[in-house]
C-alpha cells in the first residue's frame, strides 16, 4: 500500500554552527492531519531543526518540502503564507500591543495577502482567543500577561493563521502536570480541526499520549522513528536519556 | 468614533484662517512651523511606527529642495514639475540605498543614516548643475499666503497618510516589525517590502516640504539644504509629541516650535541650552511623548512622572 | 613620496582618532549607552591640558591630571544623571545624551569662549625624517601615547579584578551581580574610565589640532564609525580601526579632495556594515 503524499518532507538535513555538527543526515515525513512528536535530550538539534522548517536558519544540507514544493529557499515570511506556523521556546509576543492586537496580526498576515479586512480578522482574533481561553485577558498588554497565560496567547496568534502545519516548540516547558494536562487537550482539539503538527517536547507521558508517529533526535541524528510505544522502549532511545544500561 | 474629528477639524479650520487673522511675521512662523511638522510626521512612519530610526531625513528634504530648484532655476520649469521632481529622486533614493542599509538593526540603521545627509551634501557640492557650493536663486514669488496654504495642505496630507496607516494592514505589519521584526516574519509579514514603502512615504512627504521651502525662500546651498539640525528637530518633536501616535508629531512641532521662537527672540543661544534640557527631562520623564502623558496622567496624576523616571533607572 | 608621507600622517593621526573612540566604545559595550556627549568629553579634556599648559605644565604631565579629574566628572554623570536613563530604549539614550552634548558645549563656550585654541610645547613643532618622510614629533608623540593607554586599557581589562569584573557586567548584568558585582559602581567606573580616556584624546588632540567647543560632534561621529568598525571588545582592534580611517582620510583627501574626509569614514561604516551584515547582528 503506497503513503498518500506527505504534507511535510525533510530530506537529509545538515546544519553545523562553526564546527559544532548540530543535524546530519535527518530525514522523515510527517503525514496530513497527524501529529510527530519529536524528543532527544538537550543539545540534540530539536530547536535547531525547527528553526530550519520554519526558515529562521539556512540547512547546510538536505531539502525540506511543503505540500510536494521545495521551500528551501524561502524566507520566513512565504514560508508562513504556505501555511507554516510556528510557537517559539521562549514566548515572543509583541509586547507593547494588547493580546486582541497580537492574535489579529496572526491572522491578517498569517493567510498571504488574502485577508485585508481589518474587522474580519478582528473576529478571528476573538474567536482563537476564545478558544484558547484567553478571552478576559484580550486588552491586556501582551507584555504584562503571566507565562502561562503568554503560552495560551503564542497558540491563539499561532492558529490565526491558519496554519497547515504547526511546528510546536517546548510549549509545555515549565507548566504543572494540570497544565500540562489542559496543553494536551488543547493540542487534541486542534488536530481535530485538521492541523498537522510537529511537536517536540521534554514531557515524555504527554507525548506519548499525543503522538500519531514519534521521533528520537540525538547528537544531531535521527536515531529512531515509529509508534510511541515502541519507539519509547528503544534500547537506543533509553541508552541516550539515561546512559549504558547497567549489564 | 467620528466625534474624534471635530477637535482636529475645528484645529485645522482656525490654521487655515491663519493669514487672515494673523500679521506677516505670525504666518512666516506659521509656514516654518507647517513644514517642520510635516517633517516630524514624515518621520513618524519609519521611526514612530516602524520602529527604524533615522537621523538622516535631511537627505530627502535636501533633495526635494534641489530637485525643485534645479527644474526651476536651470530648466525654467513650473513649480508644481520642480516639487514632482524633487520627490521622485528622493524616493528613487530612498529604494535605492532602503535596499541595503534597511537590513541594519537598531542602532546601526540609526548611525549609517547620520553621514547620509553629510555624505549627499558634499556630492551636490561638487555638480554644477546644482551651483556646486554656491548654490541656486529661485524665481520670487512673494505670496507667503500661499505658501502657508500649500504647506498646510501638505501637511494635512501627510497627517491623513499617518491616519490611513494607523488603521491599516500595512500599519499593523509596520507595528509588528517595530515590536519585533523576526516575530512578525514568522507570521508572515514581509519586512523588506514594509519597511522600504515606510522609507518612500517618508522620503515623499519630507521631499515635497523642501521644495515648498526652497521656493519659499527662493535660495538654497548645499549646507542649509542638508541642514542636519532638521534631522534632530524632527526626532525631538514626534519624540515629544508621541512616536507611533497621529497628531503627536504635529503638536510636539507646534509646540516646541513656538517655545523655540519664543526663547529665540529672547536670549538665542540659551534657547539651544533650554531645548537640551527640556529632552533630557522629558527622556527621563515622559519618553513616550505627549500623547502618552495625556492619558498617563489621567489615571496616575503626578505619579506617571514618577513611575517613568523608575522604569528605566539602574 | 608623497604617498609615503600621506600614509604616514595617517596612521599616526589614525591612533589619536582610535584613542578617541576607546571610551565611547567601552561605554557602549559595558552599558551599551551610545553617548553623544562623547566628543564634548574630548573637548573638555582638550581645555583641561590647555589650561595646565597656559598655567606652565608640560601637557604630557597634565595629561594625568586631566584624566583624573575627568575620570571624577564621568562618574559622577553617570551615577547621578546617566543612571536614571540606562535601561531606556537607545533612541531615548541617544536624545539624552545629545541633549547633555548641548548642555556641555553651552557651558564651554560660555565659559571658554570661541578662540581656537592650541598647545605648543616645544617639542609639538619640532620633526625628524626618516627615508624622505617626515615625522612631527607632536604626532608621533600622541600616537604612542595612544597606543599606550589602549595596551594600558586591554591590560587591564584581562588581568585586573576590575577588568573581570567590567567584562562580566557587559555580558550579563544579572549574572555578574549574583556574583556580588555592583553594577552602579561598575557602570560609574566604567563611564568614568571612558570620559578619561576622552580627555586624554582631548588634550593630545590639542596639540596636533585646534580646540574650540565645537569640536566635539565631529569627534563623537568619528568615534562611532570607529567603535562599530573596531567591535566593542578589544581596545587595541578599536586602535587599529582608528588607524584604518586614519588612513582612509589622508587618502581620499589625496586623491578626491579634503571635501570628502569627513565622508569617507562614513562611507567605510556603510560598506562594512551592509557587506558583513553578521558581524554588526551580533552586537544588536
């Protein structure tokens, strides 16, 4: 039985920083409407890679393609357009502008040229707003909201934009299990909506719970790929967290 | 939300009914005023929306006086053909140099443009056709009402483009790149193209101020033409007016126009002094400008001065 | 060999002109303040010798005079003034410390009037040659004084505990203050250390050139250029870029005319910075 054709392509990818090898030969596909998980401890070249798809650095090596496109050569912003999206580690929100102001910008450029009506993104706005639960926050300075609620705001300016894939970036570093748990549910409900997403994560249960296909980076290299359950088991996978099994 | 025009439209009707109310030396005031405000304005898109702040906006002014003046001295043009002149070189340079010194950040943009006016003042210094150091005599027209018009009318221009762009998509974009330039790449706004349409309408508008000038004054040499002085008289006064705001840069030049004139008959050199010392405090006090302090003060009273002085100590 | 010769002013002006940007630099890398009174510190330090000199002191012994007493003046600017503004946006920084240019030019003209003033030791006019080339003492004599205090300064950056200290503070206030650095000490010594630099520049400068109160926004535009060319990080690469437009200068005033020494420097700044455009990200 042939795969219908990936929504996202990477083919041996390589990046290195003055020496430093951080991504060789990493190639995977993520299918439509499915979330790929993505874990490695730290220093493996996750956001590294991210950066790479969503354009903020250049591979050495490899192709990256986007609905059957090659996208190598695009800068951040057509990447966007295309149906791109991604949250960053450390929140960027638009400081000075209201969480309203934030998630509409998402949502008038995050579509290509096509959404000009200031009021209708301004709906948007307050419906992905809405929907992360931010809705009594949306005239709040964004710089003035607390990092949970700065997680909920980089989701809401994020799916604004109606992405076709969303590269989600550590968003659950440094939540409470509840807000893990309420991060997950969150994440369901927009793979329900058809979002394909990458998400790379520390939060090994919560991965495993959301992850149609998981992938294992380490020092740069792809060292596993498949079904969480197995993938989580791995020798390999065990070996880089916690060193050589005792014998 | 129409309301919030009548106290502008009231203002610009007493403005227009300047030169009949007023005696000649309130109008010459009043066209100097104009015209800087338009500059301040001009410099509100690129440094007050978007965030690029340029030093070097004399450089469009200087070419929108030599464009005016060379079509009309040289070539025995009209005036409406010298100003389209001056402005079209101005913006031709503004996408030729935006093109490489717009992917500088922050201070770095903000000190390349220092040498621009310096820099394009020294080359007409050297070209004959523009009276090399000695520079050109425009034709006479002594009409100062119409001058002080026209100025008004361009600087209303102006101020409607800064409405337009403040409830635009493309202002939105402008605002995105100035409260961070990578995350609004990452939504999808072209930055390139923003900021060098944001350069062009600047270099537009300050252009078409210097050929009124230059006509108005009927003379012009490279060193008051390239008057870097106007570099930081425009950024004081949208500074003090309100950066990103639609009427701060205009009421920040009114206002600090007439104090200037004022202090300027009286004791002219202690009027430099009290300019600096009026940044300094306004710096340490009101950075946000004018329009800031109106509704800062509404809700903190005295303690807004107080707050501010705070946030930004050691 | 007038090449030769032209090379040869220009470097030796070329190190005064680095000497010049040393503190703006270290100003600027340690608090990342672009001062714009910079050249009006120059300016200040240039009247101090010149009064010593007036007064019957030779200027290379109230060169540390002046330093001292600006180095004094320095700090307690910034301590009482600059510290309020330091964590304001740069263009903030840059009409503050403009605004205090005004005020410092104001004063000096009023106090010092507008004559152009110069310091003539003896040995300022007196030249040697060497290989068809001449060599004013006055010149060579700053230059090595230039060269002196940038060693002076590197030293003392990398092997004193102060130096540690100015150096962790640049890089990460937070950090450096759990290590017990006080960062308001830090910062006036730092903006002091620069203002004495300035005066060193100053008074050197007087005796190759003029001193007027308006030499200083002059001054304080080339020592930019050279502070972005040389990096914020090694006082002698800021040397050696001061010696590049140094060069620059004396060359295109050779071959273009001296209408464009003034631009060149600018020209440089716009041609490195849009050419290696990684090396000007790093700093922002």
């Amino acid at each position: 039985m042939t795969e219908p054709a990936p929504l996202f392509e990477a083919i041996g990818l390589a990046k290195r920083f003055q020496g430093l090898v951080a991504l060789s030969a990493v190639s995977f596909r993520i299918q439509r409407g499915t979330i790929m998980g993505l874990i490695g401890p730290n220093g493996a070249g996750k956001s590294t890679l991210v950066g790479i798809i969503g354009g903020a650095l250049r591979a050495d090596g490899g192709e990256v393609h986007f609905e059957g496109a090659r996208i190598d050569r695009l800068p951040p912003y057509r990447r966007a357009r295309l149906g791109i999206g991604r949250t960053y580690q450390v929140t960027r929100p638009f400081p000075g502008l209201t969480a309203l102001d934030n998630v509409t910008l998402g949502a008038l450029f995050g579509d290509g040229a096509g959404m000009r009506d200031r009021h209708k993104a301004l709906e948007i706005a307050r419906e992905w707003l809405d929907f992360v639960g931010l809705s009594a926050h949306s005239d709040q300075r964004a710089d003035s909201l607390g990092s949970p609620d700065r997680k909920r705001l980089e989701f809401a300016k994020v799916l604004a934009m109606r992405p076709k894939l969303l590269l989600l970036d550590e968003v659950m570093a440094g939540l409470t299990p509840a807000e893990v748990d309420s991060v997950v549910t969150l994440i369901q409900r927009i793979r329900d909506r058809g979002v394909t997403m990458l998400v790379i994560e520390h939060v090994v249960p919560a991965i495993r719970r959301l992850s149609d296909r998981l992938l294992v980076l380490n020092h740069g290299q792809l060292i596993a790929e498949g079904e969480p359950r197995t993938v989580l088991r791995d020798e390999r996978v065990i070996e880089a967290y916690l060193g050589r099994r005792r014998a | 939300m129409k309301w919030r025009w009548i106290v502008p439209a009231f203002a610009l009707a007493a403005l227009v009914a300047v030169p009949w109310l007023g005696d000649e030396v309130l109008i010459q005031f009043g066209i100097s005023a104009l015209l800087i405000a338009v500059l301040a304005q001009s410099w509100n898109i690129l440094g007050g929306f978007t965030g690029y702040v340029s030093f070097g906006n004399s450089v469009f002014y200087g070419l929108g006086a030599y464009g005016t003046a060379i079509a009309m001295a040289q070539w025995h043009q009209s005036f409406w053909l010298g100003l389209v002149l001056g402005a079209a070189v101005a913006v031709a340079l503004a996408a030729l140099l935006g093109w490489p010194i717009l992917r500088l950040r922050g201070p770095y943009f903000a000190i390349v443009t220092l040498g621009l006016s310096a820099a394009m003042s020294a080359l007409i210094a050297n070209l004959d056709i523009a009276g090399k150091n000695i520079g050109l005599i425009l034709p006479l027209t002594r009409n100062d009402t119409m001058f002080y018009e026209l100025s008004l009318g361009l600087l209303a221009a102006a101020t409607l483009t800064v409405a337009w762009i403040a409830r635009s998509r493309f202002g939105m974009g402008l605002i995105a790149i100035r409260e961070d330039e990578d995350a609004a790449a990452t939504i999808g706004v072209d930055a390139t193209r923003y900021k060098l349409a944001a350069l062009m309408l600047a270099a537009f508008f300050t252009a078409l101020a210097g050929g009124i000038h230059a006509y108005w004054i009927t003379f012009i040499d490279p060193a008051g033409s390239f008057d870097t002085t106007l570099d930081v008289r425009m950024v004081i006064m949208t500074m003090f007016g309100g950066p990103g705001t639609v009427f701060g840069p205009v009421i920040g030049a009114f206002i600090l126009s007439a104090i200037y004139e004022i202090l300027a008959n009286g004791i002219s050199t202690a009027a430099a002094l009290f300019f600096a010392v009026v940044i300094m405090l306004a710096v340490i006090f009101m950075p946000k400008g004018l329009m800031d302090l109106g509704g800062g003060f509404r809700s903190l009273g005295w303690r807004y001065f107080l707050a501010n002085m705070r946030r930004y100590r050691l | 060999m007038l090449l030769a010769q032209i090379l040869v002013d220009g470097v030796l002006l070329g190190g005064l002109y680095g000497l010049m940007a040393l503190g703006m630099a270290l100003v600027w890398g340690v608090l990342n303040i672009v001062n714009l009174a910079h050249g009006a510190f120059i300016m200040l330090g240039g009247y101090l010798v010149y009064f010593l000199f007036a007064a019957g002191l030779d200027p290379l012994a109230s060169l540390p005079l002046a330093m001292l007493a600006m180095f004094a003046f320095g700090y307690v600017i910034q301590r009482g003034l600059l510290n309020l503004i330091v964590r304001s946006a740069l263009l903030n920084t840059l009409l503050f410390t403009f605004g205090l240019d005004v005020v410092l030019t104001f004063l000096a003209q009023l106090l010092f009037s507008a004559d152009y003033r110069t310091i003539n030791p003896s040995y300022a006019g007196a030249n040697f040659t060497v290989a068809h080339v001449t060599i004013p003492v006055g010149r060579l004599v700053a230059f090595a004084i230039a060269i002196v205090l940038a060693m002076l300064l590197y030293l003392l950056l990398r092997h004193s505990r102060l130096g540690r200290a100015i150096r962790a503070t640049a890089q990460n206030l937070d950090a450096a203050r759990l290590y017990g650095v006080d960062p308001g000490k830090i910062y006036a010594v730092t903006f002091g250390l620069g203002a004495a630099l300035a005066a060193a520049a100053g008074g050197l400068y007087g005796i190759v050139a003029q001193i007027t109160p308006y030499i200083g926004a002059t001054l304080t535009a080339k020592s930019f250029v050279i502070a972005i060319i040389g990096g914020l990080e090694n006082p002698l690469s800021i040397i050696a870029a001061g010696v590049v437009i140094g060069l620059a200068e004396a060359i295109t005033a050779l071959y273009l005319g001296p209408t464009y020494t003034d631009v060149i420097g600018f020209g440089l700044l716009v041609l490195i910075l849009v050419v290696r455009p990684a090396r000007s990200l790093k700093l922002a």
